[in-house]
C-alpha cells in the first residue's frame, strides 16, 4: 500500500489503517462479473497529491460527507460508505479542495 500510493499519487501515507480487511463485492458490467475481496485503508496525508499521469488520469479531494453525498460513486463505494462512516472521524479534519 505504501508504495502503490508513493508510485502512483506521490503520497506517503500518514497512520495508514485498515479498515475493512474483508470488504468484498460482486457486480457485473457489460457482461463481466466481478467478485472481488477488497481490502480498505484509511490514512492521512500531509501534502497535495502529485499523481503520476500515466497512472491517474485525474483527481479530487474533499470531505467523506461531500463523496458519501455524491449521486455517481459506484455500488460498492455507497456500501464502504456505511461502513466507513463511524471509522472516519480521526481523519476528517483535513479541509476539502480541489485541483
């Protein structure tokens, strides 16, 4: 996790935790399906990400209730939510912005 995040945001993850080691999901898209186990982290950053552009195309920050309130966060990230909400308020305090 450290250096995915390092490599592809240029972040060094500050008290990275996890948070939901047996997340899991199924979905099917376009005729594929997915079951997938996925583990979820929480961590703090100090600075402004620096993606790498061949790994991210784009970006945004802002507060856990401004993501949980948007209307196209995929199915399972709408289940994270509620499952992430009494874990996150350690790591909320950090203002919202934007690129």
């Amino acid at each position: 996790m450290h250096r995915r995040l390092k490599e592809e945001l240029g972040l060094q993850a500050l008290d990275l935790e996890l948070a939901l080691p047996e997340f899991s999901y199924r979905a099917t898209y376009q005729g594929v399906e997915e079951y997938e186990l996925c583990p979820v982290f929480l961590s703090r950053a100090s600075i402004e990400p620096r993606p790498d552009a061949s790994e991210v195309a784009d970006y945004e920050w802002m507060t856990f209730d401004a993501f949980a309130g948007r209307p196209d966060i995929s199915p399972w990230a709408q289940l994270q939510v509620g499952l992430l909400r009494p874990l996150v308020e350690p790591y909320c305090s950090r203002t919202a912005f934007r690129r």
